[in-house]
C-alpha cells in the first residue's frame, strides 16, 4: 500500500528539521493573527502547530471530482486504513481543529481516497489536505486530466439536455401572435443550471 502525506516541514541539507516550538513562539511573539488560528493549545499547555497546508483551488475541485463520496473518518469502511494514515488522523484529531473526512471514489475508476481536514463553519469551510493512499497513486497531473475530462463530459451532458427545452421555447415564439404572449416565454434556463 502506497502512502503519501501532506505536511508542511522543513528541509535542511542533513533532512528533515523541525523547528515547531521556535515556529509558535516567534508567531506568538509576533502577533500573527492568521498564524496562530493554526496554534492548538492541547489540554496541558503545550502547543502545537498544524503541520499541513490548505488545499489549493485545483485541488480541491481535482480531489472532489475524483472522489466525489465524503464520510467522516470513523465511517470509512471501504477499505483498511495504513498505519500511516491513521498516526496522521490521531495527530490532527487531538489538536480538535476540525472534521476528519475521507473523499473517496464512488466507483473503482479511482482507488487512492484522500484524509481531508474540514475546518470552519456554515458557508466559509476550509480544507485541509493530510493523506492518500492506494495500490498506485496516479501524479496530481494525471488526476487532473482524469477529473477534467469527466467535467467536460457532465458538462456536456448537462447541455445537451438543454437542448428539448431551448427547441420548445424557440417553437412558442414561432407561433406567438402578440407582445404578452411573447413576454410570458421565459427565456432563462437557471431550473436547470443545478443540475
């Protein structure tokens, strides 16, 4: 099983140093308000910074057409979660920042789910990305082309069935005899624009 994780460390020529307590107090001391909304005080006064990055744009929409299924991470149940994956999960969860959810495909075209953290509230969420994991997984180049060609092709569909009603419409103005009649044609497709 293939693992790949989200965090956000830093690199130096010896590999990989953290430096998260000089991280928080130089945030602290600094004032950086946007910053410390990443600050997690646990139960016994430590401190702990969340170590992943928000979910770009692209991501998200990649991620969301690709793995289109979302359930909480204690209801994923359609396969065995790497240990990996899960030490990540327990890490985040005890900051207590958010909503664990899994994306998942919702059919077997795709088999890598994503661990996304879901922070925020009503219309203004913000997500996180933690994890994926699967037998392969495809680069986020490959993903992209994958999910841009199944919304070309929603897309597509969604329009041609624009297609009987704008036909309709259009045969109600050919037969129209007067401006109120006219008037009366709607001319907005927005019914179906949630589609």
């Amino acid at each position: 099983m293939l693992v790949e994780t989200f965090e956000v460390t830093e690199v130096s020529c010896d590999g990989v140093v953290e430096f998260e307590q000089e991280q928080i107090a130089l945030i602290e001391k600094m004032g950086l308000e946007g910053q410390q909304g990443l600050i997690k005080t646990g139960e016994e006064g430590e401190k702990n910074l969340l170590p992943y990055r928000k979910m770009t744009a692209e991501e998200k929409i990649v991620y969301e057409t690709i793995c289109p299924t979302k359930c909480k991470l204690n209801g994923y149940a359609d396969s065995a979660i790497p240990l990996r994956v899960l030490q990540v999960a327990a890490h985040v969860s005890s900051l207590e920042m958010g909503t664990l959810r899994v994306w998942a495909a919702d059919n077997s075209d795709v088999k890598d789910p994503v661990l996304v953290l879901e922070t925020g509230s009503n219309y203004s969420y913000q997500y996180y990305i933690l994890a994926r994991w699967g037998e392969v997984l495809e680069s986020f180049q490959k993903l992209k082309v994958q999910a841009f060609a199944k919304l070309k092709s929603r897309k597509r569909e969604m329009l041609k069935s624009l297609i009987p009603v704008v036909q309709s419409r259009l045969g109600k103005v050919d037969n129209c005899e007067s401006i109120e009649s006219l008037n009366d044609i709607s001319t907005s497709v927005s019914e179906y624009d949630a589609r």
